[in-house]
C-alpha cells in the first residue's frame, strides 16, 4: 500500500509540475508574439497559368501580423 501512495504522489508532482511549465511556456510565447509579431508575404499574380517563355507579373505585399510591416519598401526586379 504504501508504494501505491508514493507513486500516486510522485505522479501527482509531475503532473503539476508540468502544467506550471506550461503555462510559463504559454505566457513567454504571449510577450514573443506581441513584441515581434510574425512576417507574411503575400503574393499576387496577374494570372493562373503561365506558359514556358512568358513573363510573369506579380506584386508582392509583406504584413506584419495583420497590418503592412512598416519596414517594407516598394522594389523593382528588373
């Protein structure tokens, strides 16, 4: 019986111990998130399909979380 208790005990240690981990993982990736909030590009192409040999015409947007990042810039590719 009392190897049934310890075990119970040490199960219950880990998992409570584990679940504080947790919730400071939860919390650091909160403050990660909202300090540098993660980049997207997106990219708009004038059709569907290209052919071999055909110019291919886009514009590419760069969002910082919901909004456009501040730090992009127009920029021609020739």
């Amino acid at each position: 019986m009392d190897r049934m208790k310890l075990l119970l005990l040490l199960s219950f240690g880990f998992c409570l111990g584990s679940s504080l981990s947790a919730q400071t993982i939860d919390s650091m990736m909160m403050v990660y998130a909202d300090q540098i909030p993660q980049q997207k590009i997106h990219v708009h192409f004038d059709k569907n399909i290209y052919k071999a040999g055909e110019s291919i015409y886009f514009k590419a947007y760069v969002f910082a979380g919901y909004q456009p990042a501040s730090n992009s810039k127009t920029c021609l590719l020739n």
